[in-house]
C-alpha cells in the first residue's frame, strides 16, 4: 500500500516504513492529485482533510498526529467511511513547558499569581496539575467541564482578572459554547494592568485585529502568541506588539512529536490490523549529555530561570519569527514561506523529563520535580 505522510512527522519512515510505501509532502500544500493512489494520510494540523483533498482517492485511513481535529472534515470523514484519527495529549506537556519558559523568559514567577486557565482539556488539565501541585492560586473557563472533574472552574469574567491567562482551546465554530473569537475587544478590556495572556491554542480562538487594537491603546498588558490568526499570513504589525511571539511550535518539542507519531502508528496498525511491533524507545536512544547543574548560592527562582532558558531558549524563537518579519518587510522573503520553513526546520527540543538536576536545595529540587526535571539527590539525602 501507499501511505502519504507530511514530511514534518519525525520517524514516519522509520515507523510506517515496513507496513508500505511511505511518501512524504509539504503538509500545506498536499492536493487531491497527491492522495489519489494512496490508502493512508498521515498529517498534521497544517492540512485540510476534506472533500476537496481525498474525494477520488482510495484512503481508507486518516491519521493527524496532533491533538487537534478542527483541520479534518470529521462530518465528511464519516459519511465516506473513512477512518481517522488523532493523538490526543501527545504534546500537552511540551506546551506546558513552553508556558514555562514564556514566563521564565517574562521574568513572572507564576507561585504568588492568580492564574487563570481558559481550557483544561488535555494540555490545559495538565497545566492546571502542575499548578497545583505548586499550591498556585489557580482559575479555570472551561465549560465543558463538571465542577467534579475540575474543581476550580469560575466564569470567564473571573478568569480574565488574573495576572496570568493560559489559553488552551481547540478551535470550534458550531455547538452551545463555539470557541472561535472567544476573546474579542470586550473580553480584552477586562485584563488588568500588567496582567500577561497567553495562546497556545488555536490562534482564532482569540480576534486578533480586536488584539492589535487593544495592544495599540494599551501598553501594560504583556502577550505570548504561538498561534495566530490566520496562519501562515500573521499580522506583522500584531507581532511587533506582543512581547513574545513564536511560529506556532509550542507544542513542537521532540518528545510531544514522537509521541504523536507512535499513537499515530498504533491507530495505523488497528485499522490496517496489522501487528504494532515498534516504539518511541526502539527507535531513540536516550538523551545524551543531559546532567544540569545548580548554582548553590543563587535563589530558586532564579535557578529555574537558568535550568529552564538552558533546556529551551524561547528567546531565540521570537528573534527567529521578527527576523523572518524583518525580512519581509524589507521584500527580501515570503514570510508565509518562512513561517512554515521555521516550523519545518525547527531544532531538536528536548522536555524537562530528558535532563538530571544535581546540587539543588530542598526547595529548588521539589520545584523542578514538579516541572518534571529528574533530581539527583544529593550524598547526605
């Protein structure tokens, strides 16, 4: 068989390569002509699969190795007989990471904070966890939710008087609570001063021409964009008004991508009933050169800050997106072009779980266990 794969799913020869003919393409650019003799589509969230994309073709199986599905035609999917699935929480924790590292990044030590959480599916439940464990003052918006399954959930008003807010919502347009444009001038008004917002959702779950406006009166408000409206066309002038801006790759660590691409490949063998015989663990060894070490004489917050810029140095995905920006304001790129190179091209991110922490005091070790690091415990523990 002929399997189509978006040529950004890492391992996916190594994976699906024994079960048939991989064939891999530009995600954003895959058309009908591409899927006409294939029996399988691997994607990501870059594509639309619908009608357009696979009315003549022979795919019997669909898989995105993402958590979101709002780029499948599920209603289209079904009708036709077609299969598909996701990988839901695959990356959770590397977008947790990364609201981490936005706010290690903003100087915002997130233990004395209100923190507000608007979805608390798989990556912002997660998120909420963490906190907690951390005894944060934590908010939550999520009205699918039960207060049973999150006993913290409020009113989106209350959430948005926090100093922090976390947005983690799939994109929907239909059904009693839509997420699309959730968050408009109005609900942009609310935020308190020197409150910080940030998306690692969907990027119109949030109107951004409503965000442009809002950060054009207001400068004591500080936001972190990973998604945007749209993608890969961003306002260039919204991304000189966020404080921190990155190509959509919040969820891009190398752990969360494998991990979706072996969920992927045991829905694959499922269908197919073909026998599952590989894993993450066959295929990658283990990290190399990962032992960090603490300064003694410096505060906690200020090791994290250290441990965590050291794992994963946000700063250099801001500067890579505003240099792309600077470029194409200067007509030297296509900056839809380089927004999905950086995407395509992005470094080796390695989660927190990978790396060993040695000559951390008591409080230091418990905080960084929380945030996943291994602790080396020291001689006289």
């Amino acid at each position: 068989m002929k399997i189509l794969a978006d040529e950004n799913i890492p391992l996916v020869k190594e994976f699906f390569q024994s079960l048939g003919e991989v064939i891999t393409r530009p995600g954003r650019t895959m058309t009908s002509s591409d899927t006409f003799d294939v029996s399988a589509l691997l994607v990501r969230s870059v594509t639309n699969v619908d009608e357009a994309l696979l009315k003549d073709s022979e795919v019997s199986f669909v898989g995105t190795c993402t958590i979101g599905v709002d780029h499948l035609d599920q209603q289209w999917l079904q009708d036709n007989h077609i299969n598909f699935s996701s990988a839901p929480g695959c990356n959770a924790n590397s977008v947790v990471e990364y609201v981490y590292a936005a706010l290690c990044h903003l100087d915002v030590n997130w233990l004395d904070k209100k923190f507000g959480i608007i979805g608390c599916g798989n990556v912002g439940g997660l998120l909420h966890k963490r906190l907690k464990l951390q005894g944060v003052d934590c908010y939550c918006y999520d009205p699918l939710l039960t207060p049973e399954q999150n006993e913290d959930l409020t009113t989106l008003e209350e959430v948005l008087a926090c100093d922090i807010i976390s947005m983690h919502t799939p994109l929907t347009k239909t059904g009693k609570y839509p997420s699309f444009h959730l968050i408009n001038l109005q609900e942009l008004k609310q935020l308190k001063p020197d409150a910080v917002l940030l998306n690692c959702g969907r990027g119109p779950v949030i109107n951004n021409s409503d965000l442009l406006r809002f950060l054009t009166e207001r400068n004591d408000v500080r936001v972190v964009l990973d998604v945007w409206e749209p993608e890969p066309d961003i306002s260039l002038d919204l991304l000189e008004k966020v404080a921190l801006g990155s190509p959509h790759i919040a969820g891009y660590s190398y752990d969360g991508k494998l991990k979706g691409t072996e969920m992927i490949y045991h829905a694959f063998c499922s269908h197919f009933q073909f026998p599952a015989n590989l894993s993450i663990t066959d295929l990658v060894p283990p990290l190399a050169n990962n032992q960090l070490t603490v300064t003694g004489d410096t505060a906690t917050w200020q090791q994290v800050k250290q441990l965590i810029s050291h794992v994963y140095s946000i700063a250099n995905d801001d500067k890579n997106l505003r240099s792309l920006a600077k470029n194409a304001r200067e007509g030297k790129q296509d900056f839809g072009t380089g927004f999905d190179s950086l995407r395509k091209h992005y470094p080796v991110r390695r989660e927190f779980q990978n790396y060993e922490v040695s000559h951390a005091d008591a409080k230091s070790a418990e905080w960084l266990s929380i945030l996943g690091f291994g602790v080396k415990k020291s001689g006289n523990e």
